[in-house]
C-alpha cells in the first residue's frame, strides 16, 4: 500500500511485521508506555510540590531559627549547617533555578 494508508508512514519506518499492520486497534504497548507517560507526568508534579514544600520548614531547622508561640526552641547542632540568612535564602532558590534551567533544557 502506500506509506501514508493506515495511520501514516510511521508505520512503514517502524520495522513492523505486516501482520501487525493490518490487525485492528491500538497496540498493547501504545497503551502501556500512554499510561507510563501520564504517571510520569502526574508524579512530577506531585515531586516538584513536596520539594518546594520541604524548604519552608527545613530553613529554619537549618538555620537554628525555629520558635514556637514566640519562644525560641534549639535545633540540635548537627542539623544546624547555614551560618547567615543568605545561606538559606541561597537553598530556598536553588530550587526555583532549577526549576527553571530544567524547564528551558
């Protein structure tokens, strides 16, 4: 037939077998990998809104700045690794510009 009859001439650059060219319906694997896609794309979004999620409370931990009701509560020392503001600024960016180099790459 010509390479532009059933479905286009992807068909013909696949290396498929006729008989799966001529059977009628979707592929097992189209569906598969549509399905994988979908929950790719459902959990990355769900990834993206817990790492932004874990920087609100993690800076303060990080930079021994936690108060409850006012009161100033320790955060144990090992937890403790910015040493300025600046520095939790910086790790509360740093997801931000990855997202967004991640978005133009």
């Amino acid at each position: 037939g010509q390479p532009w009859s059933q479905g286009g001439c992807w068909r013909e650059t696949m290396a498929v077998s006729e008989i799966e060219m001529e059977a009628p319906g979707p592929r097992t694997g189209s569906v598969l990998c549509a399905f994988l896609s979908t929950l790719v794309v459902s959990l990355s979004a769900v990834v993206f809104g817990m790492t932004l999620g874990f920087t609100s409370p993690a800076i303060d931990v990080m930079q021994d700045t936690v108060r409850v009701d006012g009161k100033r509560i320790p955060a144990p020392s090992d937890l403790v690794v910015f040493s300025s503001q600046a520095e939790g600024s910086l790790f509360g960016a740093l997801v931000n510009i990855g997202a967004l180099v991640g978005a133009l790459c």
